[in-house]
C-alpha cells in the first residue's frame, strides 16, 4: 500500500520549470515534489512538476516507473488526485485506487442496467453507464494496458492526450466510463465500512507527517529550491528523499533496539502502543 501526495517549494530564480500558483505560491513561482510513500513509511519515487500543473496525470509515472523492489497493490491520495478516467486506468492496470473523498454529498453512483433495484440505494444510483461505450472501446482498453505496462508510452502524457483542456477523446471518455464502476465500488465500501476509511486516513497522516519531517530537513535557503533546471530541481529533491529515508531507516533500528532492551530489562510491552509507534519524528 503507497501514498501520493504533493510537497510546495517556492522557487525564486527564473525557471521554465517553475510555475504561478495563486493557491500555494502567491505572487510567485513554484513547483511541487510529487513524492510517493510506502506503508513502511520509505519514499520511493517523486517527480517534480512545474506549479501550474495538476497532479493527477503523474500518479501512474510513479508506479509504473519506480526503480524498487517494491509491489504496489494499493494507492490511495487526497480528494484532488482523482477522476472517473483515473479510476479506469487504474483499474484496467490492476492497481486498487483509494483516494479520500471530501465531497460525499457531491458524488454520483452509476449503474448498469436501468431496470435493476438496488434496495435502499435505488434512489441514490440514478445514473446509468454507458455500456456500448465500454464494449465497443474493450480492445483499446487492452492496447492502452499493454502499452503502459510495457513502458512504451508514458502515463501522464497518455492521460494529457486523452483530455486536452475541457476537450475529452472518445477512448477517454469510454475509460472515465468503466472508472465509474470503480467509483461506485469504491464510494460504497468508503461509505460503509469504517475501517476502510480508518486505513485510508492512517496512510495520509503518515505521509503528511513525512512530508513535515522533509520540510525540516529542507531549511537551507529559506526552504526554497534555488535550482533553475529541472535536472538540477530533481537531483536536489531527490537528494532530499534520500536523507529523509535514511533518517526514518535509522530511527527504526534505533527504536527496535529500545524495544528490545526494555523486553530484556523485564517491562512488558503493549502491542497496541508499539502499533502506534512512528519513525518520523523530528525534535
């Protein structure tokens, strides 16, 4: 299980790779460390985008072009990192997308036959899915699959093809299509089941308070990134990911050998508090 989540710096000197960001930057430019978090709390990959730019797109470069060991089943990210055609993609790769959803009231659930009666949720799930959409676009589905499996195209620049501005491609609009059975799947277990929201919430404060600890780390320059290239950019954070991993590493070993002395020494150890323990503090 990974995160995904998106650390500001300001960048002050000139920069093609820089942008306006009225939210996080104002009256400056920016970029964002799009970084990637692993359940054990180690960053993996990051990919640093200009701060115009939104996030979405580069989700999949970073599980489909990571350079670890690791074998990603579950992703899961804040309410701004999805879409019906990120649902689709995802879910054709074999990938379990879980964002948080802040906009409950807001969200839609579809259904495929119009004549079914779902129960309670009968009134709820008024929309009806696309299904020739879905069936007459299944063997792009399985060429676009392929190709990002392979590596022969990359996700993010797929994904800008398939939506250029407010104009949607016909196979981006059959993907967003089977994402929203996805969608629904997935708003119905976060409505439902508690401890599904529990794990998703539990991975963002990790990765939140990762990210806190990385802006500790990073109070050179007023914390901003002073690199006018993006290779440069890039090997400054990646830099910073990698003493950010060596300090979670070193903690880790340092609080198991506590553990182990306070066992040795006779004190019982609740399992509950050890559950609770994090290698990411930073006083």
């Amino acid at each position: 299980m990974v995160s995904a989540d998106g650390l500001r710096f300001v960048v002050p000197q000139k920069s093609l790779h820089a942008g306006l960001n009225r939210k996080y930057f104002p009256g400056q430019r920016g970029v964002t460390y799009y970084n990637f978090v692993s359940n054990q709390f180690s960053g993996f990959h990051g990919i640093v985008i200009p701060g115009t730019l939104g996030e979405s797109p580069f989700l999949l470069d970073g599980l489909l072009e990571h350079q670890t060991e690791l074998r990603v089943q579950q992703i899961i990210t804040d309410t701004a990192g999805y879409s019906d055609l990120i649902f689709g993609l995802f879910w054709l790769l074999g990938f379990q997308f879980s964002p948080r959803l802040a906009d409950l009231g807001d969200s839609r659930l579809w259904r495929l036959d119009p004549k079914a009666h779902y129960g309670i949720l009968n009134g709820v799930a008024r929309n009806c899915l696309r299904r020739e959409l879905i069936v007459e676009n299944w063997d792009e589905f399985l060429r676009v699959a392929g190709s990002l499996k392979m590596g022969t195209v990359k996700p993010s620049e797929l994904i800008r093809g398939l939506q250029r501005g407010n104009k949607i491609s016909t196979l981006g609009r059959a993907i967003g299509e089977l994402g929203r059975i996805r969608k629904t799947m997935h708003l119905l277990n976060y409505i439902s089941d508690a401890t599904y929201r529990r794990h998703i919430l539990t991975q963002l404060n990790r990765h939140e308070s990762r990210n806190g600890l990385a802006r500790h780390v990073f109070h050179g320059q007023k914390g901003e990134l002073r690199q006018r290239y993006r290779e440069g950019q890039e090997d400054q954070l990646g830099a910073l990911g990698l003493v950010v991993n060596a300090l979670i590493l070193w903690t880790t070993r340092y609080m198991n050998a506590a553990l182990n002395h306070l066992r040795d020494s006779g004190y019982v150890v609740d399992p509950d508090d050890e559950k609770r323990l994090s290698p990411l503090g930073s006083k």
